[in-house]
C-alpha cells in the first residue's frame, strides 16, 4: 500500500510503503517507510544512463566519420591512381603507407598485378618489335634486289616485278606502322611537345589534301570559330590528320562532302579543344566503331580498299599520348570521327 505523506510546514509530497495491520482492542498498527530517495536514485540512473547513451552515439558518430573520411581517401587514391594507370601511364603504381593494414595490403596486390601486366605487354611489345626489325632489314633487301632486276628486265617482266615491289612496300608500311604504335603505346616516344596553333596545322593538313578532293570531285572545307593553340608535338598530329584525311577521301564518293570543324567544349570544367571530320561516304556501323581501333581489323566492306589496319591504331595511339579521346558517331549518310584534346593556357603559338 502507498500513501502519500505531505509535510505541512514544507508542502511537499513523499512517496511512501506502508503496512496497516489490525490489532487487538480496536488498535491498529502503521508502519510507513519513506521510498522518495529510492525513486530520486532511479530517475538518477536513466539519467545516466540516457547521457551515457547519447555520449557513446557521439563519440561513435565522430569516430565513424573520421574512419570513414580516411577510407574514402584511400579509396579516391586507389581509384584516382588505376585511372590514371588506365589512360596510358603505365609505370604509375598505387603509394603504401607501409602500415600493413588491409587497404596497404590491397595495394600491394594491385602493384603486383600491374607489375605483371606490364611485363607481359612488354614481353608482346617486344616480340612483335622483333618481329618488325627481323623482317623489316630481308624485305628492304628483297626491294632492293627486285629494283635491280627491274632494270635489266624485258617490258612483261618489268610489270610483274613492279607489283612485286608495290607489295613489297605495302609490306614495309605495314611493319613500319607496327614499330611506330609500339613506340607510342610503350612510352619510348614521348613526343617533341611545342605549343603550336592546332587550327594552323589542322588548315596544313586540309590544304595539302585539298587536290586529292578535287580529283574525286570531293567539297572539302575547315571552319574554326576562334584560334586554338595546345602543347602537342606536331608530327604526330600531323600524322593523326593525315590519316583521318585520307581515309575520309578514300571512303568518299564522288561529288562527296567533308567537312572539318574545330570549337571548344566544357568538359569536368576544364575546356577542351573539339576537331570534327564529317564525311558523306558509307562510314561505321554502330557496333564496329571500337573495333576498328584494334591493329590489323578491317570492315570486310573495306577489304577492297589498299590499307593494312593499322592506320586508326596509330590515331588512338597518338591521341591517348596526348591525353585526348576520339569518338565515332554517325553522320546520316557517312562517318563523323570527333577528337578531344585539352587546351593549353599559354598564349604564346610557335
């Protein structure tokens, strides 16, 4: 049983346990014991115990996302690294922090992989380069026999032989072209980087492709809406443009168009230079535009045309060196070839 005691000079109420017991004679027995400090003690303890809950949730809090800021950071250095590794540097290697904890130990692995990557691809690199130079040095040979056979030879031997060496030379282009993507995917070609006016030279390109457009009947124009400049080593565009060039004219009806436009793009903020060649000749399928890229493939409508496949290989070789994409899309009727690279900054063009 439980009464409330209420102390008249204070006024405050008590909660209490009491005991009432009948007794003889009409008496009975009260026995009251005051509980008001057992109830305090128990509203002190959930107290206690809600602060130290909302403590351990704070500090956990805390703790959680300061372990989660550092593994996000050692996460975005793994990713940031295997980008990087993947846009062609591929001596790039993920740091350690020689802590020995998991993500030191997944770095490790990550090393090791790439580490045999890169030693298969150069032991590939290698052989085919082999490859190239062993052939290469009997083929110049061969050429060089078959001229001098070529001189003393009757009018119907000359013309067998000349194809002979028109082959021949196919041969050597080919080799030639293997030995330069190997170069440039390797990293032993660099590239003699200048800053230089990429209108000026992509202008160079249409203007000495320009008789070969005539000849075909071909509308080959160049329109750039401002003057770019990019620290690039000009042979090798040269030679990107060339190509894409030629193998615009070469797919080109007659009485075709192409048409070369240069502007800027925002791209993640940061500007980057767009050059669109678009033709009107009987371009890509959607579903080969990747594959071309690969040495040595070749759509089988293209089989009839003189080439070797290796000439898009070397655009994406030259243009991954210097840190650009090249995309394919369909012009409705024909190819649209569009190349990304990043402008430079400096102002002065040599």
């Amino acid at each position: 049983m439980y009464l409330s005691l209420s102390n008249i000079t204070q006024q405050k109420n008590h909660s209490a346990r009491t005991l009432v017991m009948p007794l003889p004679g009409n008496l009975i027995l009260l026995n009251g014991l005051d509980i008001e400090s057992a109830h305090q003690q128990e509203h002190m303890i959930f107290n206690s115990l809600i602060t130290g809950i909302a403590i351990i949730l704070l500090l956990g809090a805390i703790g959680g996302f300061i372990i989660g800021i550092s593994t996000i950071k050692k996460i975005n250095l793994i990713n940031e690294t295997i980008r990087e590794i993947g846009q062609g540097n591929l001596s790039l290697r993920v740091p350690t922090r020689g802590s020995d904890d998991d993500y030191d130990l997944l770095a490790i692995n990550i090393n090791q992989m790439l580490d045999q990557i890169n030693k298969l691809m150069q032991g590939i690199q290698n052989i085919s380069n082999n490859i190239a130079h062993d052939l290469r040095t009997p083929l110049t040979r061969l050429r060089g026999h078959l001229e001098s056979i070529e001189k003393n030879s009757d009018n119907e031997s000359a013309n067998d032989i000349r194809e002979a060496l028109l082959e021949t030379d196919n041969l050597l282009s080919t080799f030639n072209a293997m030995l330069r993507i190997n170069k440039v995917e390797s990293g032993a070609n660099k590239g003699h980087f200048t800053h230089l006016s990429l209108d000026r030279l992509v202008s160079d390109v249409v203007e000495f492709y320009e008789p070969l457009a005539e000849d075909k009947e071909i509308n080959l124009s160049v329109k750039t809406d401002a003057p770019y400049s990019i620290d690039a080593d000009r042979d090798m565009l040269f030679q990107v443009f060339t190509n894409l060039l030629d193998n615009a004219i070469k797919y080109t009806p007659k009485q075709g168009n192409i048409s070369v436009d240069i502007c800027c793009i925002n791209k993640n903020s940061t500007d980057n230079i767009r050059i669109e060649i678009a033709d009107s000749g009987i371009g890509i399928p959607e579903g080969e535009h990747k594959k071309v890229l690969e040495p040595f493939y070749r759509l089988e409508k293209h089989r009839d045309h003189q080439g070797n496949g290796l000439g898009l290989s070397l655009v994406s070789a030259i243009i991954n060196l210097h840190k650009g994409n090249i995309e394919f899309q369909d012009n409705h009727p024909g190819l649209r070839i569009c190349i990304n690279l990043p402008r430079s900054n400096n102002s002065v063009v040599s």
